[in-house]
C-alpha cells in the first residue's frame, strides 16, 4: 500500500537546518511518503510494516514494525499498536573553509548520518477492513534513540494510507472466509452488490 503523511516534530537535532544566511532555523515541514503492509491475524490483532521516506532540508528514512489491536471485527475499526524502527537522517552543520585564492567561506555539509533504533505507538481507524482493499488514517508517535550528541528526536505523524491485501483467492473480494467468520458485519453492500455484478 501507499501512505501519505506530514510530520510534526517535536524535538531534536534532525528538525534543524540552516538557511541562506547560514541562520540555524527550525524546520516545521515534513512532508512523508511510504510503502505500507498490514498482516491481519486471527486473534483481531495485525502486524503492520512502514518503509518511509520524509523529504525536507534534512531528509529522514526509517523503517517501522508495530503490533495492533482491533477494537471490534466490523469493516470500520478503531485501533491501537506500537512497535519498533530503525531510523536514518543527515545532519546539516556549517563548516567554514579557505578557497584556492585565499578567500574564506563557509558551506553547509550533510557528512553526519543519525541513526539508531525508534520506539513507537500509534493510534488509528481503518475503513473497509474485511475488503482486500482498505484504507487507513493514523497519528503515530516516534522517539529515535540517536548515535549523534544532541536531544532525542521525536514527532508524531499524521497520514492516510490506502492498502491493498496479498489474497490468494481471486473468487472473494474479502480477505476473510465467508464461511468461517459469521462474526464479521459488512458494512458496504452496494459495493457487494457491483463485485458480484462485475463477478458475473
């Protein structure tokens, strides 16, 4: 699946840049894009894989693990998880130098990488659930533990993913065995309707 997100940071050296003027300013913007994967299991929990990417003046790359739980089994669900991640910036920082005519200057570098493992939890709702295709809207909250000197970055991250199953069998648009989950309610029976019209 694909997900969507912006970043509001709450502390650390990453959310840090330095303008045209070599001024140290704070980067409130954190545009994020990913891959997203959702592994339902039967006791209603589910394992979900992030790989993303956030695009600003320090760019940012991790990957997330989490562990969720499912407040009920019907197609719209509440859920909660956390987990854990490894995430990867570059650092900006000023360096000053002397050119081959003598002349001093001054340029910004990326040369230090922080990385190192991330705690996370989050929270969510998740349209469509017991359908191969699902869509998904979540705030999660990220806490790096980082190899550089410096406060520890942490942020929580809004964003919509839209999520396509693995499903082996290409006779049910469900997920789930019709047979074998009487518990389930569905919810969409117009889409019910137009896939077994489509089926047809």
């Amino acid at each position: 699946g694909f997900t969507l997100g912006y970043t509001i940071p709450f502390g650390g050296e990453n959310y840090y840049y330095y303008d045209d003027e070599y001024k140290r300013k704070w980067n409130q913007s954190n545009l994020t894009f990913g891959y997203v994967q959702n592994w339902e299991l039967k006791s209603n929990n589910s394992m979900l894989l992030d790989v993303f990417a956030s695009f600003s003046r320090t760019p940012k790359f991790g990957i997330d693990l989490t562990y969720n739980t499912y407040k009920n089994k019907t197609d719209n669900s509440i859920f909660y998880g956390y987990g854990i991640g490894w995430h990867m910036s570059a650092d900006q920082y000023p360096s000053d130098g002397i050119d081959q005519f003598g002349t001093p200057y001054t340029e910004i570098n990326f040369d230090k990488r922080r990385h190192g493992p991330a705690l996370v939890a989050q929270v969510g709702y998740i349209f469509m659930r017991t359908y191969n295709t699902n869509i998904m809207a979540r705030a999660k909250y990220h806490c790096q533990l980082s190899t550089l000197d410096g406060n520890i970055d942490n942020g929580i991250t809004l964003s919509v993913s839209l999520i396509k199953k693995f499903d082996s069998s290409k006779s049910n648009n469900r997920s789930r065995s019709h047979n074998n989950n009487r518990d389930v309610e569905y919810r969409f029976p117009l889409l019910e309707l137009l896939y077994k019209v489509l089926a047809n």
